[in-house]
C-alpha cells in the first residue's frame, strides 16, 4: 500500500491504553493490497474485540472526508487492530483505500475510473453516483419498518428522503453507487464469465479465480461479514462448506449482500448468477423475515 501511498509506511498496532494515552507499537508488517481486499490489513471498527482501536477509528470521521485523499490521510493515522494478514474484520475503509490506490496508479478521478473501464464496456448506463434530476422517479422508495406501529415507512437515511443524491461528499469505492438489476446483472456475469462481458474483456480468468479463493484459511476471523460455511475472497464471500452454511449452492460461490437487502452470487461451476434486491432496512421490534435463504433455495432447487 505504502508503495501507492507512503504515509502507511509505519503503520502502528494498538497494544492497549486508553483513548487519550493509547500505547503503539511498530507494525511487523506492512499492508498489501491484497490485506486490503480481503479485509485482513487490521482496519476494524469492532467495538467489542477491539473496543479502543474502533474508537481511535471512530475519531478520524471518516465519512466527513471531501476526498478519496483525504480519506487516506484520515486513515494513515489510525494505528491498527492487529498485524496485517492475521485477522478478518469488514470494513469499508479497506475498499476506500483501494479506491484511492485506483487514483493514483491511474492518474484519473475513481468516478472516471469507473466510468472508462467498467460502466462503459459492460454498457452499464444507469450506475452513477448522482442520478440527474429528471430520472429520479425512477429510483425505488428506500423502506423499514417503524418501532412502534410495525408499518413500513420511508427509512430516515439520505437516499431514501432524497433519492438519487449524492450520498458523500467524494466518490468512494465502499458505497454511494446508484445502480439497477439490469446493470448489476451485466457486472455479475462478467465475474461468471471469468472476466468477460458484453464482448470486452475486464479481467483475466486467472484474476477471477484468486478473487474467488478464499483468502481467510487459518486466519481468526471476527464472525462480522461472512457466516457458517463460508470463507472471504477478495471482495466477497466465497462458500467453503455449503453443508455447513446451510443453504444450497456450491463450493466456490462468490457473492455478497447489501445494507438494504440487496443479495448477489455468483456460480462459476453452475454457469449461475442469481440477484435479489428488497430494497428495505432491517428495523424495528417486528422486521421483515430475511428472504435471501428461501431465495436462494429455490434458485438452485430449479437447476435440473
């Protein structure tokens, strides 16, 4: 990483402390990009195993940078959770990092980056980071479930009272993408297509096959962002013992799922990318039963 951008040459662990007198010490290792894209760099805004360095985490405000820079300035100071490669924990920092990584060896804005080398050869016309004004009709009501009547209503989060805005002040590789099925579908069979789609090719097959190895084997994982069966790739969860995961499918599935009850996978050996898009916020005392099991089931229930 440090390579990209050098103030992460002398990453520092959190050994204990408090928030005001932390105690650090050097990193015995620097953070790669593949650390980054497997969530293993020690990154972690876990309040419960690692309570101070969520907190010093926490301090830094990241979602009030004005820039992919600036949130790497922002990161570059927080001190880490533990050695990089040794520990999974999810967080959208990573991703950010990457983004700006994506900046820098490109020359380019990552929006533009996006735009030239993914959005454009897949024919992806509706992913954007601001929907224009007069197709924001288009953007579907973001709901959840209220506290006290159980009804659903408008969630109180930006995108649903505002669709199509602009979610933050810089566009970030961990969210504020607006996008539709159709568009999602053409990205997602690229994966399933080993890197190829609409005629272009994005990816090698071999760059497609470590994205989706799972990059978690032997390492303590923090039980945040995959679950039972399943280990994590480089992106993504990757099945590892559907037995044990307790839902059909195959070894090897790649996929992931949003805040919203958004679901993907991706199915390489079944030729198979299923996507399911709910567009609701788990919340209140009685939400909505989670339908991405069922979902899924039937998906592959149909697979002669």
């Amino acid at each position: 990483l440090s390579r990209f951008i050098p103030a992460f040459a002398d990453s520092q662990i959190v050994i204990r402390g408090d928030l005001q007198h932390p105690q650090l010490a050097p990193s015995p290792r620097a953070i790669t990009l593949r650390h980054l894209l497997s969530h293993t760099s020690g990154l972690a805004a876990d309040s419960l195993a690692h309570p101070l360095a969520a907190q010093l985490l926490g301090q830094v405000e990241v979602d009030g940078a004005s820039s992919l820079k600036d949130v790497a300035d922002r990161l570059a100071k927080v001190p880490l959770a533990d050695v990089p490669g040794t520990h999974f924990h999810y967080e959208g920092g990573n991703t950010d990092l990457l983004a700006r990584v994506v900046e820098v060896a490109s020359g380019q804005p990552f929006a533009e980056f996006l735009q030239q080398r993914i959005f454009q050869p897949l024919g992806m016309r509706d992913t954007m980071f601001e929907v224009p004004p007069a197709a924001r009709a288009r953007v579907v009501d973001l709901l959840t479930t209220d506290d006290e009547s159980g009804a659903l209503r408008i969630a109180r989060t930006l995108s649903a009272e505002r669709p199509g805005v602009r979610l933050k002040s810089y566009d970030g590789g961990a969210g504020g993408l607006y996008s539709t099925a159709a568009d999602y579908l053409r990205f997602a069979s690229m994966l399933r297509n080993n890197g190829r789609g609409n005629g272009v090719r994005l990816l090698s097959r071999k760059t497609v096959d470590l994205m989706m190895a799972d990059q978690l084997a032997g390492l303590e994982s923090s039980g945040q962002g995959h679950g039972k069966g399943e280990g994590f790739g480089l992106g993504g969860y990757v099945v590892t013992d559907p037995a044990a995961r307790g839902k059909l499918g195959s070894v090897g599935q790649f996929g992931w799922s949003g805040a919203a009850s958004t679901y993907f996978t991706v199915d390489r050996r079944e030729k198979l990318v299923a996507i399911l898009l709910l567009q609701y916020l788990p919340g209140g005392e009685t939400p909505l039963p989670t339908l991405s099991t069922p979902f899924f089931n039937l998906v592959y229930q149909a697979i002669p």
